[in-house]
C-alpha cells in the first residue's frame, strides 16, 4: 500500500514496498515506482540512500544521481565498500551536508 505525504510536517514523503512492483532490489523498479509518484523523468535527479548491497545495487542500476551507503546500519563500511556506490557516510546525520553539497 503505497502512501503519499505532502505535509512539510512529515519526514517520509512516499512509502513503496516491494510487493508494489514487479522486481525487488537491487532492480531499480522501487526508485522508478517513486520516480513516478513524484512526476520525476529524470533518475539523474534522484540520490538513493540506503544500508545494504542490495541498496546500492538498486541505486545505481537506476542511474541515480548518487547512490551511498550508511555503515551504520545492517551492514558494515567494509562488506559496503565492496559495492558499487558513491559516498559511504557513517551515519545519516551526515546526509545533509553531503546533500548541500552535491545538489
């Protein structure tokens, strides 16, 4: 069941699961079904964070503008950096600044 927030107040804006597409992670189909929700073309406009190889997978078979990786998560920096990716932050703490930064 896929829901859709438009409040300033939320801080998740779309929430997909994977039974809501044809192929789950690392297919890209989970940031193409959000892509779609938001009227995005363009995956170049998209950065994709997540905690595991499957996320990163994901991320960049969708071509996203940035695809990192959070080692404080489910998996560590060393089993992440074996993926394809392009930013590994300690926490999601950092995101903000790496956002600033690159968009």
């Amino acid at each position: 069941d896929q829901r859709i927030s438009t409040s300033s107040d939320s801080i998740i804006s779309a929430s997909i699961s994977s039974d809501e597409v044809d192929h789950g992670r690392p297919s890209p189909d989970l940031v193409f079904k959000a892509m779609q929700l938001f009227n995005i073309s363009d995956s170049k406009q998209v950065v994709v964070v997540g905690d595991t190889p499957s996320d990163l997978g994901c991320g960049k078979n969708a071509g996203a503008l940035l695809t990192i990786g959070v080692t404080n998560g489910t998996h560590s920096k060393e089993l992440l950096e074996q993926h394809s990716h392009d930013l590994l932050l300690p926490s999601l703490t950092a995101l903000p600044d790496v956002l600033q930064k690159y968009i």
